[in-house]
C-alpha cells in the first residue's frame, strides 16, 4: 500500500485531524441573464416540455393496438414509438439506439465539449429548476446565504417547508410522468388517482419521486462531480481541441479592482476580481482555476463575466468558449480558429460516420423487415409414432407470429418430405393436408400444435415448415426440423 | 498499558498497542456505517419477536406474527385449489361424452390430465406416453379396448385384468404351446400366417398350414380375417404395430405362452376429476377415436370365459 499522502485543507492549521469527508459547502447562485442564460432556458423547456408531453401523444394504430405514440408496454412485451414497433426478439433496434447514444455523446464531447453536461442531462435541467424554485423563495443569492445562516425560527421553517413542498411537487411530477411510458397514459392517470393502478406504478413514482427530490433539492452539483463516471470518462476524451469554458489568463491576470486599475494602470489584467463568475455558477467553482471536473461548462460564468465586462468597457470574451489551443493562439495574438474547422475535424468525423453508419444500417433493417415468422419445435419424447398402417407420425409445436397490427391469414406448408400431410389437434384427421390456413390474431403470437404423417418407409429426414402470409410475397418464413423415423434409407 | 499516542503522518491518534515498533491507527468506523449497523440491531430484534428465529430442541419460536413457510405454502395451494375449483366442479357434472364439445373445459382437462399422467402413468407407459414392449403406446391409433373418451375412461377407473375388479378389461389367451393344445409343428404353422397377414412374411406353404390352424383356433378372439376384437381386447394382427415384438421369435413365443399385461384400477386411486382429466390428456396425445356409438365400451367382457387368444402381438 502507499502510504497515504497527507491532505491539507486550505485555511487550516497543519495539527489539526484530518478528515477525507469534504463538507459541501452549499452553493448559491445568482440569477444571471445572458445569451448561454436564455440558450439554457429554451433547452430546460424543451427538455421538461418532451418528458411531460410525450406519453400524451396519441397515434392511431388501428384497433388492435394501443394509441399511445411512445410506449414501453412491459406485460406485453412490445415497445411502440410512433410508427415503429419493436417485439422482444428485435430488442436489437434498441440497444442500436443506446449504442447511437452512447457514440451521440462521445461526438457531442469531441464537437461542442461537455454541451450534454452543460444543458440537456437531466440531472442539470432539474437542479437548474429547483434552484430557481430556491430564488423564488428565499430571493437571491445574499438572501439564501442570510438564510442559511440564520438559526431556525418560525420564519425559516415556514419558507423550508413552503420551499420542500415546492420541491416534492416538482418531484412528484417528475416520478409520476415517467410511469406513463409504460402503460395508456390517460387510462393509468384515472387508475392512479382512484387508487386502482398497479403497486409498481406507486412503487415506481415512490421512488422516482424522492430521488427527484433529493437529486436534485439537495444533492444536485456533487452528483456531477461525486456520482456520475460521465464526467470522468470526458476528463479523458476531452483534449486541446475540445471547447470548453476557459478563464484567459493572460488577459486576465493580474486581477485587480477596478480602484487598483486607476490607480497604477497597466499593472493589472481586465480581471477586476468581482467574483461575479463564482457568484453565478451553479456548481460552486471558480473557472479561473482552470478546466475542472466540477465544471458542466454552462456558460452562466461567460454571461456574468460578458456583463462585466461590458460594464467596465472591456472587451467580452474574457471567460469565454475556447478550446486550449485556441487560447493559446489568441495569447500569441493570432485570430481563432473557424468555428466549422473547430467542429470538422477527424476525431468528430470519425464519430459521425459510424454514428450514421449504425443509423443508416438500423434504418435499412427497419425498412426490410417483415413482421411474420414462424419457429418450430419438435416433439423429442417420443420422436416418432408407428402408426397401425406402417405410417410414420411426427409431432411439432410451431409459434406463428403475426407482428402486424391487423389480424392475417396465413399458409402453413410442409416443404420436402414426399407424400407427408399434417393436421392440428383441433380439425379432424381425415382433413390432413400438405398445406393448412390459420388466421393469427392481430399483433401476436399463435401456437399450434402439428401432427405430419409420412407414408411407411419414409426415412428420418429434414424438411421445413413454411409460413407465407396471404397478400404479400415478401412476408415468408420457413422453419427447418427433422422427421424421424424408424425406417433407414436401405429400405 | 496502552501507549495512545497522535501518529505524525496522518495525524491519526494510535490504539496504543505495539509489536515490533508496528502500531494501529484507531481509526473508528465511518457514522453512517455505524448508525447502519445500530440500525440492523433494532431491525433483527423487531424480527426475532415478529418472525419465527430462535432454534429450539423440537421447533423454533413462533413469532408473533404467526408466519411459517409451511403455513405460506398450504395457503398457496389452498388458493391454488380454490382457483381450480370451478374447473374441478365443472368437470365433475360434465359426462365425458359432453367434453369435446366443451373446448375450455377440454384444453383445462388436457392440462390436468398431462400433470396427474407425470405422476401417476409414466412409470410404465413412459414420460412421453410412448410404452415400451408390453406397454402400449398411447401416441398411436392401434387402441386394444377402444380409444374414445369413455372407453379409455372406463379402462382407467377399471383397469385391465385387475383383480377384485368385476368390471375390469379381462380376457385371456390361452397358452397353446406350453398346455400342448397346438403341436409345435402347427404353433410354426400359425406363425408363419400371423407374419404374413401384415405383410412381414410372403404367404408360403407353412402360412397357408397355419391359415386352418388359426381359423380352428384364434379366429374366435382375433376374427377370421385376423383384424383383432375390441370386446376381448384381441389385437389387430394386421396393422404394423405390435405389443410385444413383430419379430417370429417373438409371435411364437406369444401363441406358445402368452404374456398378459395388467394395468391398475385407478377408480379406487384417482377421483372421478382426475380420470376424467386423465382420459383426456391420453385421448389428446393424437390418436385417440372420436365418437362412434358402435365402439361404445364393452363392460362384460369379463364374462366371457371361451375368449381365448388375446394380447398376442
């Protein structure tokens, strides 16, 4: 083991007994109003808008099939999005889109940095809205910390408990909105008020609820930093080409007051030290100290600093997007780089291309599909019946699959096995025939059970089932079995 | 005693014991580890008073609450049987005739009759219900005494050859070879022309013998034309499938000294339900018979003392 290195904690004696625990120091962040503080609005909006909004989009599928357009339908195994629907078995098309994610997020970091981070995870969206709800309440950021500070007296408990109900509000319709993905929305809605929906829709919106609730009320920024690997997994993809958020130093240093300035000008950079940038940022940093874990690059820091600057008669852009390298050249007093050269380059193409690659490749297997098919399963116990005329019986269970959502006609057909007929257990023997109608019911699967007959003599052999649905060619499918039987070929 | 002191490295007091200039940290363990543990203590004591948890000489203590795994189990078969209780009670009041037009109830049956079959069958008719030699197979359509719902119902409740059962399936071949009713000679003879009769042995000399031999003497049970009798549960010496073995050896064996099988009378095992059940899982293994009034079961066969050959094949 190493011997552990010692930990010192700024503004501490030495003597003192050291602790790993690091104790949050709460963070209050003030209201900020700015191009990257609207960009982030719009976002929030229409992040909340599409989770609210989506399970309440009807889409007509005809009267077999739910008419809800995104619908994850776990009793019946299927997941319906819009015009699209997915069986257990093409369970494929989903981990597609995962895999789209996941390459979607590695080309989002390698273009724009961590824009994920910044406006769209979740865990950002929510905490941006409970910390406005914080606002709302207890005003800005002086009159949190007042707040904070204040010991508990009947005025801080009514505003915390008028806060956390807020709160436990918002949580609520967040864990209560995600369980209408998986069942009719309006149908769970009635149930769930009376009391009749299933336990795990309580269950569920239980626990969503109060992980909404201390996520993103209480634990919001260490999520990012303590909790998610995201932000780890990007410290490595990150490199001197991605943008991130970056303090230029060079323009900014020597900070100094603005009294400071006046007084011996030239000494000091455009930083006037007014904090402004820490003020804001909703994780609690200071991004002078450079690029950092804690760091969602939201831009809120840019905004405060733009006005500033504004403010003061400086030029904007002290804090701004910029990748490393640029910053570099614009300390040797060089133009940046082209915003398109910033994003065309060959990590991101590389990203792009198998992230169109897979998306092309599940949109052609999307369009090529055909929605029947058909398995087989052979009786193995006994693997043969003698019949009373030297004629041999096999026995099969066949699964015809019809995954429209309509009911269809469909052909079963015995293909090989000269002189062979079949018939079910439900139509009488004398009806045995080579090929057999069934109407599969709409989006589902029939079993049947097949009893193929092979005149005496025949040998153990394969042959195959086919199943063709009536109207379209292209809707065919066969299963391969073996026939057994007593007799060998010498016979 | 303890020498306590602060470690200089970390900063961390000692617990005060040394072996060989090597000393411990006391570091205590982390609050919400501990509350944790506090935590399980209160849980386990609420558990040992509410659950049964103390192992005593014959049993353990009860809990207040009442609960054993026993007790969860009969509750679920109670619910069980109380969710099969409809079909049991329908089944009971349907005649078996009724059944096949009654398609739930049938496919219930089915389902029944496969589960009871596992247990109670399959020690000699086989997991798949395909017999060994001497053991029919029940997949097929070769039926010794009838294979329609009631007959192979009633073959169940009775059995076959079952002592004490008045109504049991009884026949018996006589054994011709070892009682010296046939010579020898002539038992070659008929078994040239039972071969022959499903086509295993091309007529010849011995077999045309043979004809008058078993029209003297096997014609009575098995019928002239040699298609077997239901009433006397005679085999078919026609068809393809035999019994015993199709094998000369083992015919002449069979009109020589006949072997005869016996099956239970479930009647007095099973309730009415579940032979019912039974009936219809055997008769929906795909070959059984649908109804025919002339294959109506024949219940006194047992009084019939002249059958003569029977279970040959």
């Amino acid at each position: 083991m190493n011997k552990p290195e010692p930990i010192k904690s700024p503004g501490k004696p030495e003597d003192q007994p050291l602790s790993l625990y690091a104790k949050r120091e709460p963070v209050f962040n003030r209201r900020i109003d700015g191009k990257f503080r609207r960009l982030k609005w719009a976002i929030m909006v229409l992040c909340l808008a599409v989770y609210w909004i989506t399970p309440w989009i009807r889409w007509d599928r005809g009267q077999y099939s739910p008419d809800q357009a995104v619908l994850v339908d776990l009793a019946h195994r299927r997941f319906y999005m819009f015009g699209i629907e997915i069986w257990p078995q093409e369970f494929y098309f989903v981990a597609g889109l995962l895999i789209m994610a996941g390459i979607g997020l590695f080309l989002v970091t390698s273009a724009v940095g961590r824009a994920w981070c910044g406006y769209a995870c979740p865990q950002t969206v929510w905490t941006d809205l409970f910390q406005h709800v914080d606002r709302l309440f207890d005003g800005d950021r002086n009159a949190r910390q007042r707040l904070y500070k204040a010991p508990w007296g009947p005025r801080k408990i009514a505003r915390r408990f008028a806060k956390w109900t807020v709160y436990l509000l918002i949580s609520f319709a967040t864990g209560g909105a995600w369980i209408f993905y998986f069942a009719d929305a309006p149908t769970l809605q009635r149930e769930f008020w009376t009391g009749t929906a299933a336990p795990v829709a309580y269950a569920t919106t239980f626990v969503l609820t109060m992980t909404t609730f201390v996520l993103g009320g209480f634990m919001r920024e260490q999520v990012c930093i303590y909790m998610c690997p995201w932000p780890r997994i990007q410290t490595a993809m990150l490199d001197e080409k991605s943008l991130i958020v970056t303090y230029k130093d060079w323009r900014g240093e020597k900070r100094g007051s603005l009294k400071k300035a006046q007084k011996s000008p030239g000494e000091f950079g455009d930083c006037i030290d007014c904090d402004q940038c820490v003020a804001v940022c909703p994780t609690g940093i200071d991004i002078r100290e450079g690029p950092q874990i804690g760091c969602i690059t939201c831009a809120l820091c840019i905004d405060a600093c733009d006005r500033v600057m504004k403010e003061t008669g400086r030029p904007r852009g002290l804090i701004d997007y910029a990748t490393l390298e640029d910053a570099e050249r614009e300390k040797a007093g060089q133009p940046p780089t082209r915003h398109l050269k910033l994003i065309w380059r060959p990590r991101t193409i590389l990203y792009f291309g198998v992230w169109c690659a897979i998306g092309l490749g599940l949109l052609f297997m999307l369009g090529t599909r055909i929605r029947t098919d058909l398995s087989a399963a052979k009786d193995r116990n006994p693997p043969y019946i003698l019949m009373r005329d030297g004629s041999v019986r096999n026995a099969y269970t066949l699964r015809l699959r019809n995954m429209e959502g309509r009911p269809r006609q469909m052909d079963i057909a015995i293909e090989g096995l000269p002189g062979a007929v079949m018939w079910t257990e439900d139509m009488d023997h004398a009806n045995a025939a080579r090929t057999l109608v069934r109407t599969v019911p709409a989006d589902e699967t029939q079993g049947v059970r097949v009893y193929v007959v092979a005149p005496a003599d025949t040998a153990s052999q394969e042959f195959a089932f086919t199943l063709q649905a009536r109207g379209d060619a292209r809707e065919r499918d066969e299963a391969e079995v073996n026939f057994d039987s007593p007799f060998t070929e010498e016979r | 005693m303890a020498n306590k002191r602060i470690d200089e490295a970390t900063n961390t007091e000692t617990v005060g014991h040394e072996w060989d200039g090597i000393e411990e940290l006391n570091t205590p363990l982390p609050r919400w580890w501990l509350w944790s543990f506090y935590a399980t203590i209160v849980f386990s004591i609420g558990y040992v008073v509410a659950y049964p948890a103390i192992p005593m000489v014959h049993s353990a203590t009860a809990g207040m609450l009442g609960w054993s795994s026993r007790g969860e189990l009969a509750r679920d078969l109670g619910a069980q049987k109380n969710e099969r209780s409809k079909i049991v009670a329908e089944l009971a009041v349907t005649p078996i005739e009724k059944l096949p037009g009654k398609p739930a109830l049938m496919r219930a049956a089915v389902a029944g009759g496969a589960a009871a079959f596992k247990v109670n069958c399959v020690q000699c008719h086989g997991a798949g219900a395909a017999g060994s030699s001497g053991f029919p197979n029940l997949n097929d359509d070769d039926w010794l005494w009838g294979g329609d719902l009631a007959a192979i119902e009633q073959t169940l409740i009775h059995g076959i050859r079952q002592p004490g059962d008045k109504e049991a399936r009884t026949s018996l071949m006589p054994a011709f070879g070892k009682d010296g009713l046939i010579p020898a000679d002539q038992i070659q003879d008929v078994t040239s022309y039972v071969l022959s009769l499903s086509g295993k042995e091309h007529a010849s000399a011995a077999s045309r013998r043979g004809a008058a031999v078993f029209a003297a003497n096997c014609a009575v049970c098995h019928g002239p034309d040699g298609k077997g009798s239901r009433q006397f549960g005679a085999p078919d010496l026609t068809d393809a499938i035999w019994l015993y073995a199709g094998t000369r050896q083992a015919v002449s064996e069979q009109i020589s000294a006949p072997r005869h099988g016996v099956m239970p009378a479930w009647g007095t095992r099973l309730d009415p339900v579940t032979i019912k059940m039974l009936a219809a899982y055997v008769h929906a293994l795909g070959g059984g018979e649908t109804f025919a009034p002339q294959t109506q079961p024949q219940t006194q066969a047992q009084t019939e003392p002249q059958a003569e050959a029977t279970a040959a094949e």
